[in-house]
C-alpha cells in the first residue's frame, strides 16, 4: 500500500503526500511547483482558463498510445491525479522552439491581456493531439474551445489560429512526453492502492472492488471522487472537503464500457468523451446529444456514473436513461463470507428524493446499462437553457415511441411511449398519464392536446432559472416540438 498518490507532470515524476495531495491541481502547479501559466479564474470549470493536458492508462488497458488530452485543472484534487501524466503550457516549447499552437496564436494576434491564453495553448494542443494528420475547419475548432472564454480579444483570431495549424506537425506531445518508462513507472505503481491522510482528511484508492466496498462499509460519510466536476467548485467557493474520499480509479472493472444487439453497460470510470464514441453507433440520438453536454475539458474526465451519482433532478443524462431502460449495477460487501453482493436499480427506482438514491450503507455504483434503441423507435432528447453550450438546464426532455405505421395523411401510429423531463420536479420523472394516452393514432389535433396534458401533469417549482408558469410552458412547447418533428418523418 502507497503512503502517496504518484503522476508525472512534464515528464517529471512527482510523489504527492499530505497536503500536498488534497489541493486542487491548478493551485499545486502554481503554487507548490512554481508553473504560474496555469490560470486560475473562474474556479468552477468553466472558462478553461486552467486547461493542461492528461494522459491516463487505465490499469488493465492495452491501448498503444495513452492520449493526452485537455482537462480543467481548477476543480481537480491532485491525489485523483495518480497514475496520469500532466502537461502545462509551460511543457509545450521543445529546445526553444514554440509549440505549433502557441506559434499560431502568435502569428494570428490570438492574444491581448493574455491571461486567457495558456488555456486557449492548451485546448489547442488537444485538439492536435486528437486530431493529428486530419484538417481543422472551424466547426472542429470551434467545438475544442468551447471551454474557453475570452474577454478581450474575441473570438476570430483564435479560430484563425485554431485553422492555420497543421497537425501532422511532429511537435505533438504524445510521443515527447509519453514515453513507455514513464508509463510503465505509473503501471508499476498502480498495481498497489494508496492512502493518503492530512489534518483529518483521508483519501484511499483500493486496488479491487471488494477492497473498494470494505472500505465504503468501514467509512460512512465517506464520499466517491472521480472527476470531482460537482464537488470540485463548492469546495473552491469555501465549502469543506468531505473527510472521506474513496477513488474507484485503480480498478480495471469500472472502465469497461460495451455494446451489444439489445444492451450498452458503460463502467463508473468510462469518460464522457469515450461513451460518445461507443454512442455514436449504439445511440446516435444521445451521441449528438452529449455534443452539448459540456466542454471538452469535462466530457475528458467526467463520467455517466457521476452524472446519475450526484442526483441532481437537472442531470442531463437523466431523462434520457428513464426512457431507454436505463439502471445502475451497484454491489456491495455481502454478511457472513464478505464476499461481493450485486443488485441492478431501474433508473425509475433510483431516485427517492431531491438528491437522495436508493443505495444502501456501503453500496457502490458500479455501472450503468441502457437499452440500445432500435430503428422502430422514435427517440428526442431536448435542452432548454440561457445559453447553448456549458449551462445548467432549465428544462430536459426525453421522448421516444415506438411507431406502428398504420397511421397516415398525415398522422403516425404510435405503440408504446416513455416520456421523461428533468426540471420540473425534485427528480426527473417519467409521464405515465402521457404515456398511455398517446398510443394511437397521433395527428396535429392530438398532439395539441397531448401537449396541454404534458403541462397538466407536472407542477414545477420557481428558481432563479425559470418559474413554474415558464417551465409547464417549456415541456408542452417541448412535446409540440417532438410532435411536429414525429409527424415530419
């Protein structure tokens, strides 16, 4: 067992005990190793002005190549860092000479206070890194900054820069920095787990699930950290650390992710970014969905599992899992052997109240599994929110039908619904009135009429995102939508 979290960061290795590892990556950088590039502003993961890049074998993997890829560092506690290799902006120059983003910035007057930069260098860089020997259009570009805000500059001679640069350039990170002695030196330390305890905080990363679930029962109160993008910003904005954090990052089990004919099961250490690819088969709908989900700083750490684990009722991820059968496998220490004990919780169980799940003391959420839709399935899933990408919802909806194409003249026929919101009460909620009304033939009057039930159905609360007068009128105008675009074909 380690006394120590262990990560390279510019191809140095770095052994982080006590305090050390309880702080956030982007003030340990700045503060404890002196790499003041790396901006901290908003302090909740937003304006990228944090970025760095991270590359991470998960134990057991095989892949050739670790990617490195962009990430906030500002809500990131370092001891969750373990086994992963950080680059900083100050890491991207190579025997003086600029790396291909930052000379482009440069060559494109990308750059005013410059205090944004390091982050756009660095979202960037992950964008060649990810994209090496293809061509950058602006779409590309575009959807790699946007979790990067700028103030001063604007937004055009950035994407100039983003466009100009060629990414078959072989100033590329991976191959310089993520070389097999330095990733086999994390491999090696990997295959034993780690404890690290300072001023009444605890942070343990188990090696198996059993010890995993021993130490969940051993601890109550205690808190699972992954990509901490939720617990990451109260603890900035002057909230306590949680005294107890368990990391699940050393098992092999939670980064299984696989689909077959009828099911997909994504593990609880499966980043957004990689469910997206698995999706774009599987569940296209919810792939393109996810395209809006966050930024590519957070969809690179941040898990379905943790989506379905904070129990927010705004969840994005929510309403599309009620309807497509979604539920989470949790397990457990079992009495007497000890052995492991697993259960599978529908998504509709899950919920027993605003932020409160139906897991027992000790239990883990080990994955999630969801039904792979097929073609007689019409599926939509809808967000309302102040802006278009990186913002809280308003209002989530899932709607999906399964058609029966007696319909015609304009109408459909509809066999079976589930109908889901989020938003409109303390836990998302699927709508069983609607449910069973639209089964039918479905015309424009019905849809109407359907629409008003959709508003009769719920009883939304006002907040500082909307009212409940604006909410019922959001999920009514919502379901029109789906109605018009069901009819359309």
């Amino acid at each position: 067992m380690r006394d120590h979290a262990l990560l390279h960061v510019n191809g140095v290795a770095r052994e982080v005990r006590g305090r050390d590892a309880f702080m956030m990556l982007a003030e340990w950088l700045r503060k404890e190793l002196g790499l003041p590039g790396t901006k901290i502003v908003c302090a909740e993961g937003d304006c990228g002005a944090c970025t760095v890049l991270r590359a991470f074998d998960p134990p057991g993997s095989s892949f050739p190549e670790a990617p490195f890829e962009a990430m906030n560092s500002c809500i990131a506690i370092v001891a969750a860092m373990d086994g992963a290799h950080v680059v900083t902006v100050e890491g991207m120059e190579s025997e003086g000479e600029l790396a291909p983003a930052q000379a482009a910035m440069r060559r494109c007057h990308g750059s005013q206070c410059g205090f944004c930069t390091p982050g756009f260098v660095m979202a960037l860089s992950g964008m060649v890194e990810q994209h090496a020997g293809e061509p950058i259009d602006r779409r590309v570009a575009a959807n790699h900054l946007t979790g990067n805000l700028c103030r001063c500059t604007g937004y055009e001679p950035i994407l100039e820069a983003a466009c100009s640069l060629r990414t078959s350039e072989a100033h590329r990170v991976g191959p310089r920095y993520g070389t097999l002695d330095r990733r086999a030196r994390a491999r090696s330390a990997m295959e034993s787990g780690f404890e690290v305890e300072h001023d009444g905080l605890r942070f343990a990363a188990p090696t198996s699930l059993e010890e995993a679930c021993g130490f969940a029962a051993a601890n109550p109160g205690f808190r699972v950290v992954g990509a901490s993008t939720d617990l990451g910003v109260p603890i900035n904005k002057g909230r306590p650390m949680p005294e107890t954090l368990l990391s699940l990052h050393l098992i092999p089990e939670m980064y299984e992710a696989r689909a077959d004919d009828s099911r997909v099961s994504v593990g609880a250490r499966v980043p957004l970014s990689r469910l997206r690819h698995l999706c774009a088969d599987a569940a296209p709908e919810f792939a393109r969905f996810l395209d809006l989900f966050a930024s590519p700083q957070i969809k690179n750490v941040a898990t379905l599992v943790g989506n379905i684990a904070t129990g927010s009722p705004i969840g994005d991820t929510l309403p599309f899992l009620l309807v497509a059968g979604g539920a989470v496998g949790v397990a457990s220490l079992g009495e007497g052997d000890g052995g492991l004990k697993r259960r599978e919780i529908p998504m509709t169980e899950l919920y027993r109240g605003y932020r409160q799940l139906s897991l027992a003391p000790g239990e883990l959420i080990t994955h999630v599994t969801f039904d792979r839709l097929g073609s007689d399935r019409f599926l939509r899933l809808y967000k309302v929110s102040q802006r278009k990408d990186l913002d809280i919802s308003t209002v989530s909806a899932a709607f999906s039908v399964k058609l029966d194409r007696a319909g015609g003249g304009g109408a459909v026929g509809v066999s079976a619904a589930r109908l889901a919101l989020g938003g409109v009460a303390a836990t998302p909620i699927r709508l069983p009135a609607v449910e069973e009304a639209i089964v039918g033939t479905l015309d424009a009057a019905r849809i109407e009429s359907l629409a008003e039930l959709v508003a009769g159905s719920i009883r939304p609360l006002s907040d500082v995102r909307g009212s409940a007068a604006y909410r019922s009128v959001l999920a009514a105008n919502l379901f029109r939508r789906f109605g018009r675009e069901l009819l359309d074909g």
